[in-house]
C-alpha cells in the first residue's frame, strides 16, 4: 500500500469560554499536531463558530471538521460558510462531512430521522453540490433531494479546486463514496440503524475488509487517498491488559457489548508504553495504509509524544 507522512488530529469537542477554546487550539499547535478537529453534536461546541475561532488563534494548524452533519445544513449554505473559513484561514481548511447519525441529536432538534440509506443518499449529492460551487460559477444540479440553480459564491475558498474533503464511516456504501470522492477516506466504528455501535466492526477483520471495500470503489485513485483512523481510546500504561478491561467496564456501564480481547486487537485501540504504541501505529500504517491518526482532546497531552517521534515520518 501507498505510504503517506504520518499526522495526527485532535477532536475538540467543548470549552466553557472563549480563553479556553482558544488555548486549546494553540495547544494543540505547539505539541505538533496537524489538524483541530471540531464535531458536530448537540453536546459539542457550535463548528463553524468553533473553526473560526480556532483559525483566527493559530497560524500553521489544520482547522477541520470530523464530522458535520449533512442532515443539519443545507448544502448550499454549508458550501459558503466553508469557503470563508478556508479564506479566513489562508487556506488551513479540512472539510469533513457526514450523514449524522447521533439518534439524540435528532430528537432533541426536532429533526426527522430518517432510514440509513436516505441519509446517504442526500449525503452523496450534498458532496456533490459543495464540490460543485468550489469549482464552477456559476453551479447547477438536480437530484432527488436537493435541486439548486445558478448558484455562484463568494468568496471561493482558497485551496483548489477545493479543500481537502474526509469523508468515511464503517460501511460499504458510505466507504464506497468516499473513494470516489474524497480526499481523506476516514475509518469508524460501523453506526446502527438505530444510532448505536457495531463494535463487531472494530475487529482487525473488520477493518481489512473496509480497506478492501475502499479499494475496490476507488480504482485509479487508490493510491492517491489518505487513509484516516479514530483512535477511540489510548492509554498509556505497562498495563495493556488492565487499560482494556477499565474500557470494558466502562462501555459494559453505557449498554455496549465487548470483550478485553475485542478492545486489545482493535486497531481503534492504542494500549502500551510509548515505544509499544509508536511500534502499533507504524503497523497500522504498513497493515492498513492510516497514516492520519485522529485521537480526543482528553487524551493530547498522553499522547504527544508518539506524535513527537512520528508527525512527518
């Protein structure tokens, strides 16, 4: 598999005030880390808000969201505010784009949660409309759920023909559009119909054969996709065992069913010391192709060094 530079993002997900918002970001910029992730939930920080924020404090860091909610924007609308935060940013734009698919988000909004293949459906031709006013002036489509007509921005943002697009899930579909059109295919846990977890999805087996979904989609453009993985949980510990049994414990309190051995073969998982987890993410990177490690924010400072030894390599 193609071997891209390693880099590593952060997920944000809250501040109580504009100082600590702000420190976060340049935090995360002096340990080195490529990318401030912003999310998009109810319970999380307001993204586009967040992103500016994060863009006017920083100078050299990635402002990226993984994800936005298609099902909470109308494309058009989402395509401007991201050009001006590309703009604004002088070109530190990563756009991550998802269905949604937190079943409280949507009852809590108001919003109709529809079946799965409806959200990706729109999702598709909303990749296809963002895309589109970044690249032509003016842009028209027509599709099942969204028709536009003569739509022109301004600004455009500054990378072109756009910013960097991660797109991604855990199943065939939404990985197979990703292959086609993104730039940075992203690797999660398989989502439920209902909004839960798969965690069966999480397994070594699991994950090569959503590797091998991408690379079956992708074609000609295999070898130019940057592959991206959430590690949902790092520990740093001699205790590789005793970290995965406390994550057990935990998800078994929050309803999902797992096992240690689950949670110590997931390549979601990063559990060692630090030699041990530099040795784990460069074989992900062989076994797989991710070379754009994406952990939480309440894990940086555990963290940063594997970062230290590996951002660029």
């Amino acid at each position: 598999m193609p071997h891209h530079p390693f880099r590593f993002g952060v997920n944000v997900y809250g501040a109580k005030s504009r100082e600590e918002w702000i420190a976060k970001a340049q935090k995360i910029e002096a340990l080195r880390y490529d990318t401030f992730f912003v999310a998009d939930h109810s319970h999380t920080f307001p993204p586009i808000a967040g992103m500016m924020a994060a863009a006017a404090a920083t100078t050299t860091v990635h402002i990226g969201s993984n994800v936005l909610a298609n099902d909470f924007r109308y494309p058009v609308i989402l395509g401007r505010e991201l050009a001006a935060v590309d703009v604004f940013s002088n070109g530190r734009l990563i756009f991550g784009l998802g269905t949604g698919f937190y079943r409280p988000d949507y009852d809590k909004s108001g919003i109709p949660f529809a079946a799965p293949g409806v959200r990706v459906s729109r999702l598709e031709e909303a990749v296809h409309i963002i895309k589109g006013i970044f690249t032509t002036d003016p842009f028209s489509f027509a599709g099942k759920y969204y028709t536009v007509q003569n739509v022109s921005i301004e600004p455009m943002p500054l990378q072109q023909p756009h910013p960097p697009l991660l797109l991604g899930g855990g199943s065939p579909r939404i990985l197979a559009i990703a292959a086609r059109e993104a730039d940075i295919v992203s690797f999660n846990i398989r989502t439920t119909p209902e909004g839960g977890f798969d965690t069966n999805s999480i397994s070594p087996e699991a994950t090569a054969e959503k590797v091998a979904w991408v690379k079956q989609a992708a074609g000609d453009r295999f070898d130019d996709l940057e592959f991206s993985l959430l590690a949902m949980y790092i520990a740093i510990t001699n205790d590789r065992v005793g970290a995965a049994e406390q994550m057990v414990d935990g998800w078994n309190k929050a309803g999902v069913s797992v096992n240690a051995d689950q949670i110590l073969a997931s390549p979601h998982t990063l559990m060692g010391t630090v030699d041990e987890i530099v040795a784990d993410v460069q074989n992900l990177r062989e076994r797989y192709g991710f070379s754009f490690v994406v952990v939480n924010e309440n894990t940086i400072d555990d963290f940063a060094p594997v970062v230290e030894r590996l951002a660029g390599t």
